[in-house]
C-alpha cells in the first residue's frame, strides 16, 4: 500500500538524505522539502514499501508516516478548529494511523504523546496548538491513552509558518543515538551528519578510508557501518581523542575479518604532516576544527591540511 513517509535530518542534510532514500528504498518517488527553521530539513515521499526499511536510513534522524500535511493554514484562531477537525475526520490522517497500527501490531489499543513544534507568528501559542491536535486525537481514537511522557505511538505536530505537518514517528531513539560509545567528547559529530559525509564517498569494498582528525571515531563508525573496504584509517593530534576512537572503536568487542574487511588503524599523528605515501589514499572524510577562539590557529592548519589532502589522495579519490 501506498503511504507517505518523511524523514528528518539535520539541517543542511536533507538533500543527501533524497539520494539515500533514492538508492535504498526501491519504488520510493520525491514529494518535497521541507524546514523547521534552523533545525531541522524534512523530505517528504511516496513509499510502498516495507516501513522496517524506512528505519534503515543512516543520514536521517527521525523517519515518520505523514498523517497530515497543510501547505497554507491562515495563522489565526480558525486554524485551531480546522487542525482538531482535521485529526479527528481526514482520510489521509484515518490512512496513516491504519498503516501504523498494522506495521506496529499493537495486542491492545497503544498510549501516545503529542510533541509540537511550531515556528513564526500565529494568533495563537504553541500549547493551544497541541491541544488542538490531541482533542482530534481523542475523538479518532478514543481506545487510545494519552501519556505525558513515553508512549507507545508518538504523534509529532509541526507548524512551520504556514504550514502544517503531523506525522506518526516509525524511528526510535536509536536511529540518531546509535551507538553505546565508551567515550564520548565535546562536540562530536552526530552520527547522521558523519553518515552523510560518507554517502558522500560512494564507499566501495575496496576503498582505503582515513579520516585523519578522527576525534572519538564517530566517522569511522559509520564508513565501518556502509560496509567492506579495504583500509579503515584514523588518527589525532590530541593523545586524549585517539584514545577515544580506540575505545569506541575497538575497545567494545574483537571485530570479526569478512572478506576484505580490516580492523581500524589509529595512530597519533599531526594533521599537516600524514605518514601515507602520495597517491595512496581512496577516500577522506573530516570534521574540521573550527570556530572564533581558535582563528588563527585554523589559518595555518587549512593550507598545510588540505595540501597533505591533495598530496596522498589517489587520483579520482574523494575528499568530504
């Protein structure tokens, strides 16, 4: 059956998430972007598929069944009436919840949370919003139980400007907390982000991968998680953030060889000058120091960095 799903990245990510739902989930066709301000892209899609699927994407941090979308509520009080009517009596909301309850296989009627979000100028606030959205709730479903916190089924209410969209949430909180990390530093990168950067890549079983600013390995993670290849490679300036990689990385459990799998190498190494040969390195993926209170030390590490990138990447390499 036919449904409508959409899935929520980090911002910035949405449209690499496109091409990942694009090359994961055959028969899946685009819709639309969407945005909540600067936290979120959406991207919306028709999906016939199995919804177990739809849980498998690595560059998205939440995957949900649309329930209801409104290109142009009018940001007055009316829209109050019309999103409670709307929950209570749409096919397209009734259609969602029915694909849910049969993927979900509930053996009594679930509990359920409403969690809103909305962003810009309405005649009415956001708490006003969500009890328009759970009074529609309790008349769809009356067998249903509303809970303050966990829930079986969560029901997520955006209003994005003018536009609103609500959707019953397939992921869990696995999807963007994804690993059991020993270590965990300051700022790491979040795991969607890292898998985006590696999409990227286009990983193929035999790339020598090296991300050389590694930190506490959450990109090795996910080029570990894409598959083979032939080389796994990361490094740190810092002693403390190689020993974090080595930790979540290696320190959890002895990593099996499958083929032409390897286990990861870290090193501790500078950056501006990498031990790899010219020529030698398939794919290189980073997050890059950045920020005010270290400028001037970025204005020589980015020449000196990305002269060691051109220098050791083989030709057709990719560097993200």
């Amino acid at each position: 059956m036919m449904v409508q799903c959409y899935a929520q990245t980090m911002p910035g990510i949405e449209k690499i998430t496109w091409l990942e739902i694009r090359d994961r989930l055959p028969g899946a066709s685009f819709s639309q972007y969407l945005f909540a301000k600067e936290q979120n892209g959406m991207v919306i899609f028709d999906y016939d598929g199995p919804l177990d699927a739809v849980q498998q994407l690595r560059t998205a941090e939440d995957t949900f069944l649309l329930a209801l979308y409104n290109h142009k509520v009018s940001r007055t009080r009316r829209d109050l009436t019309l999103i409670q009517e709307s929950v209570h009596k749409s096919e397209a909301f009734g259609q969602a919840g029915n694909a849910l309850m049969r993927w979900r296989k509930f053996s009594q009627p679930p509990t359920y949370r409403v969690i809103s979000r909305k962003y810009g100028k309405h005649d009415y606030r956001r708490i006003d919003f969500e009890k328009a959205v759970s009074e529609g709730l309790k008349k769809r479903y009356p067998r249903w139980t509303p809970v303050a916190d966990g829930g079986d089924v969560e029901v997520w209410a955006n209003l994005l400007g003018s536009q609103l969209l609500i959707g019953f949430r397939l992921s869990g909180r696995e999807m963007r907390h994804r690993y059991q990390k020993r270590v965990e530093l300051p700022a790491s990168l979040r795991p969607s982000v890292a898998a985006a950067m590696v999409y990227l890549t286009e990983p193929a079983p035999d790339d020598v991968f090296l991300d050389p600013m590694c930190g506490s390995g959450t990109i090795l993670l996910e080029r570990r998680s894409a598959g083979a290849y032939g080389a796994l490679l990361g490094g740190d300036v810092v002693p403390k953030r190689v020993d974090a990689s080595y930790q979540n990385l290696l320190g959890r459990k002895k990593m099996k060889r499958h083929g032409r799998f390897a286990y990861p190498a870290l090193s501790e190494w500078n950056a501006k000058a990498l031990p790899f040969a010219t020529n030698s390195i398939d794919k290189i993926v980073t997050n890059l120091p950045f920020g005010q209170q270290i400028a001037a030390d970025l204005q020589q590490l980015y020449p000196a960095f990305f002269a060691e990138v051109a220098r050791v990447l083989r030709v057709n390499g990719r560097a993200v």
